[in-house]
C-alpha cells in the first residue's frame, strides 16, 4: 500500500496543502463531483478525484475521512478552499490531465 505523499510523487501531482503533513495511506481513489455521493460512498482509504474547488469539498473530505483531494484539468481550490484545508489539514492535490486519465494512473501506480 502506498501512502498520499508516494502517490503525488509517483503520478507527479502538484501539491497546493499539505506537503508537510503526516501522509495516510491511498489504496484508491473515488471520482466524483457529487459531494453527497461522496459522503456515502467513498471508502476512507481513497482519494478524491474531482474539478470541484470550493471549500464544501474540503468539508466532505473531512467529513468522509478522506486521506486527499486531488484536483484535475489544472484547476485551481479557491482562496477559501485553500483556508479551509489548512485549518482542516488535508491535503490538496493538482494533476493537469482530466479526471478520467487521473484516476486511470492512480490506479497503474497503485497496482504496482
């Protein structure tokens, strides 16, 4: 099993928050931008892969327990995501290719 930090390296994701924190174990991820779906569904081992960036993402990633969230298409977390995140400490993600091929190398690198 890989932990958050060794997966950002391995995918080449872009840290906005949390490059200093303790980094939780990844065993997947879970796409989605429906944030109730989220809450339900995501198991607390996977990443949240996702282009919203508002800080009701980083409260259903705290929520839900998620050990990240990473962001896809290049987007940006918002001012008070960002603030949010810190007060919160979760991790914030980026990775420039879609959602779908995100998600498709996490699950490579995860394979092993």
């Amino acid at each position: 099993m890989m932990n958050v930090h060794e997966l950002a390296a391995a995918c080449g994701f872009t840290y906005f928050n949390g490059k200093e924190l303790e980094a939780r174990p990844v065993e997947g991820a879970y796409c989605c931008d429906l944030l109730s779906w989220v809450i339900g569904r995501a198991g607390d081992q996977d990443a949240l892969v996702t282009v919203m960036s508002n800080p009701n993402v980083i409260a259903v990633a705290v929520m839900a327990d998620l050990p990240c969230v990473i962001l896809t298409e290049g987007v940006r977390p918002d001012e008070k995501a960002l603030e949010k995140a810190r007060e919160n400490d979760v991790i914030v993600l980026s990775s420039s290719e879609p959602t779908y091929a995100t998600a498709l190398k996490i699950g490579k690198v995860l394979a092993g």
